[in-house]
C-alpha cells in the first residue's frame, strides 16, 4: 500500500465521514490491499475480499462517494 492509498484508507474510516473520497481511489486501494473487483451490468460491481463479498452500486454521475 502506497502513501496515498493509505490516505484514502485512513479518510474511508475517519470521524467525522469526509465527503470527498473518489470511487476510483477506493477501487484502487482494494486491489491494492488483495481485494478483486468485478463490474457488474449498469453500475453494479462486487468487491471481494478475504471470503467477504460487497455488491453495491457506484455512485454516478458524480465520483466522490456518498456518505
């Protein structure tokens, strides 16, 4: 994990929620730490990790995520 993955980690968990985190960093810290991401049809995608699935939807049309 890079220094500006561990940013992204650190503000992912911080109190209070930032509003800022980009999806694209997100996506890039889970691959970076293990995890493996499927896109899915529309905006539907599936991160895995550690025998732990998430489906979720990304956020669109804009790139931060949502709280």
């Amino acid at each position: 994990m890079n220094k500006k993955q561990r940013k992204i980690y650190d503000a992912i968990f911080a109190e209070p929620i930032r509003r800022n985190i980009v999806w694209d960093d997100v996506v890039t810290l889970i691959k970076a730490i293990g995890g493996t991401f499927t896109q899915g049809d529309g905006s539907r995608v599936r991160f895995d990790f550690n025998n732990i699935s998430l489906n979720i939807h990304s956020p669109h049309p804009q790139k931060e995520l949502k709280r």
